[in-house]
C-alpha cells in the first residue's frame, strides 16, 4: 500500500482540465490550502468545483478564479467574492446554487453508494424546476442525484499513511463527506501521524476512501469573520 | 416600536428550557443574548455544532472554530461537532425544535422569500432553504415595512420563494404574529404601536380578534 505522497504537486498528479473537483471547506475553515495553490500552479483549467463556498477574492477558491481556472462552481453559499461577481455577471463562470444540506447530502450518497436521495428543500422553490418528485407521507420531496467528482481533495488535522484522518472542531464540514465521495480523495493534513497512534474508536474518515495522503505546510487558517468579546 | 434588539428580546420569550435551535444571521443571531437565566438552550450551528459557545476572548480565536455566519465562537461543556451532513439531518429529522430566521417577505400562508433579488447579486440559499423546508417551528424576526414604507407581510410573496407554508410566528419592530390557515394572527403590539396602524401596514389578511396586548418585554 503506498498512499503517501511528498506534497501537494505529486498529489494533484492526474487532475486535467475540465475535470469536476469537491474542495472541503466551510468559508475558509477547513480548506485545502496546499493543494489549492498547487492546483493555482499549475493552472489547470475549465474546472468544475463543488465546494459549499467559492473563498474569498485572495484566498482559498478565490485564487483559482482569479487566474480563471474555473468553468462552474457548485455551491450553497457565494457571497464575500468581488472576482467571482465579476465573471458571474459577464458569463465567464456558471454558477448552480445548492441548498447547503442537498449538498452535503449529495456528496454523502456518493460516499454510501446510494444514486440519490429525497430531500424537502427548495420544493416550491426555483431549485424544483425540472427535478422529478415524490410524496412520502403527504409531504413532497425532491429527488436529488449523488454527485459524480473525479477527484476530492479534502483538508484533515491528523491522517496516517494507511488515509485514516481525524478532523479538529468545525473545519470538519463537508470534509470527511467530501473525503467518501471522490472518484480518487486526496487529503492533506496538518500532521501525519506513525500508523497505529490514531485510536481506532476516534478515527472519523476510515482510510479506504482516502487515496493519496501527504504532510501540508505554511497553514495561513485565515480567518474570515473575526468575532471577539473583551476580558471582564 | 421595537428596535432589532427588542425583537430579539421578544422572541427569546418563546425559549423553553432544553430547546435545541438553530439562530440565523442578523436579528436572531441577538436572540442568544437574551436567554432566560437558568434556562438551558442548545444552539446548532448548520456547519456543525451543537453547543455553541460565546465568542472568544480577544487572543483566543480559534480558526477551525467557526459558526455558520465564518464567526470565531467558542464550544461549550457538552458540545458536539459533527459533520455536514448529519448537521442537516438532524434538521431534516425534526430534532431541532426551534428555527429563527430573517426574511425579506413572509406571506400570509406561510410562504417566506430570504435568499435573493432578481436583478441583484445571488450569493446563495446557504442553509436556509433545508431549514425552513424541515424545521418544526419556525419564527421569522423583521423588519414589518421596507425601506420605502411597503408591507413585507403579503399575501403572496413576489421575491423568489424560499420554503411553502413553514412560518409558524412573525415577530416585528410592530407586534407578534401567528401564521394560521386564516392570515397573521394579531397577537401583540409593539410598545406605542396601535392596531389601526398595524392594519395600515400589513398587505396579507389580518386577524384581529378582542383587544390586543401591548407586549411586555424587560
């Protein structure tokens, strides 16, 4: 078994344009940072991203926009981004917006094998138009596809060569959802870990959906809305 | 009248001890601050907390800790973190008991619009329409008038439509409303508020039964 790879460069190996990507995050908690910057380097182009989020101007997501390298992002909630507004308004970027629960659900019938889920969000909506419905118990729900990734790259605090990761607080998110769903996962972590220190009872992503796993550097964990309270 | 903060006041009298809820952004995110002494109230955060804790003291932000707004908060004793998709299947589930939301329209069916303009930016739905499409109970903090004086309590909502039929109470800066198969339920009114000019500016059916009780808040 060999996962392991040196750094964010090997591990985007294989990602070419056009192809459809998940990026982990909420905000920029929990984002991929190396592989993002790899992905920016590297300048592929015509991505579809998933993501809850698209960054901000210079961060995260943001950074792929910036240098154009995104056909269509897939996500809940887009605010914070003057460049995205931009190409949203002069049609260089298409944009489907999600209920944020229809897209971690999503990602997480992909992981469960599961082709699709019945949600109740967004019936009687926009988002309704031209999906297919049913009614379980006098309520209606929308039929909502898993989605189909080539790659999902995720961000984890602690990860061990065999792929088993464990996230700290919220940057959990859509991680370890994310991590289930890729085609082939890619995750980077903040610390890697001998095999056998991770307790089994505590691992949150079991290593099997992780294939590639590498040590990331130079975390910025910028942090979008700084919210304090003084000392009494 | 009330002022955003008298409306949150308000609502937190709606708080019962245990209660699991989910704050949105703005107006109800103060509900919190209001929260009865004694009386325990879980908060969801829809990016995967319950439990959600003040913010942090200056030097103590945490970047992996966050709320659904990207505020650093803090967790507190009996806090679980969990992942996306369960944060919205507790949702979906009914397990959380109280959502309080803002709107920029709610009609007097029920519906409510919160997510976008036509011709303005889209930022997105976010959470919201899982929320107001699974919620048990559902209390909408508003303004009662836009900026040019217009009703934002409609009969039908002509902003693109966020849930069908999930409002349960309006609370606004002018009195608190039920939502009931006949239109908004009069129930009380702001202070210095009078029923004539709540009839004046609500566009939706109202109901406005015996007389009505200024409310009292502390």
């Amino acid at each position: 078994m060999n996962k392991l790879v040196n750094n964010a460069e090997e591990a985007i190996h294989g990602i070419e344009d056009n192809m459809t990507l998940m990026l982990g995050g909420f905000g920029l908690c929990g984002i991929p940072e190396n592989c993002i910057s790899a992905l920016v380097k590297k300048g592929t182009k015509s991505l579809t991203c998933i993501s809850n989020n698209a960054g901000v101007d210079d961060f995260g997501i943001g950074l792929m926009l910036q240098k154009k390298q995104v056909k269509k992002m897939i996500s809940s909630y887009v605010g914070e981004n003057a460049e995205f507004e931009r190409q949203l308004l002069s049609g260089e970027l298409e944009v489907e917006l999600i209920p944020q629960g229809t897209l971690a659900t999503r990602c997480m019938a992909a992981g469960y094998g599961m082709p699709a889920i019945f949600t109740p969000a967004g019936v009687g909506t926009e988002v309704a138009e031209g999906k297919e419905t049913r009614v379980f118990n006098g309520k209606t729900y929308l039929m909502e596809y898993a989605f189909d990734a080539d790659f999902a790259i995720v961000k984890a605090w602690k990860g061990d060569s065999m792929g088993n990761l464990v996230f700290r607080s919220t940057s959990r998110n859509f991680n370890p959802l994310m991590a289930m769903a890729g085609k082939i996962t890619i995750a980077e972590v903040e610390e890697l870990v001998p095999v056998g220190s991770l307790d089994p009872d505590h691992v949150h992503t079991p290593g099997i959906y992780v294939h590639r796993i590498f040590e990331g550097k130079g975390y910025e964990k910028r942090i979008e809305q700084r919210t304090v309270r003084k000392k009494e | 009248m009330l002022d955003k903060f008298g409306i949150a006041q308000r609502i937190a009298r709606e708080l019962k001890d245990g209660m699991y809820v989910n704050l949105g952004i703005g107006i109800p995110t103060l509900v919190a601050n209001y929260v009865p002494q004694g009386m325990t109230i879980i908060l969801q955060s829809e990016n995967g907390l319950l439990g959600m804790g003040p913010f942090p003291y200056e030097g103590d932000e945490d970047p992996d800790t966050i709320n659904a707004g990207k505020q650093t908060i803090t967790t507190l004793p009996g806090s679980s973190i969990f992942d996306s998709a369960m944060s919205f299947g507790m949702i979906r589930a009914g397990k959380v008991d109280l959502t309080v939301l803002g709107a920029m329209e709610v009609a007097d069916n029920g519906d409510i619009a919160n997510w976008k303009v036509p011709g303005k930016m889209v930022k997105g739905m976010g959470g919201a329409m899982d929320l107001v499409a699974s919620a048990k109970n559902i209390i909408v903090a508003m303004q009662h008038c836009d900026k040019a004086g217009n009703s934002k309590l409609l009969k039908k909502c002509s902003l693109p439509i966020t849930g069908l039929g999930c409002v349960k109470k309006v609370v606004s800066d002018l009195g608190v409303f039920d939502v009931t198969p006949e239109g908004f339920k009069l129930l009380e009114r702001a202070p210095g508020i009078s029923v004539d000019e709540i009839k004046a500016k609500t566009e939706g059916r109202l109901i406005v039964e015996g007389e009505i009780p200024e409310m009292k808040i502390n």
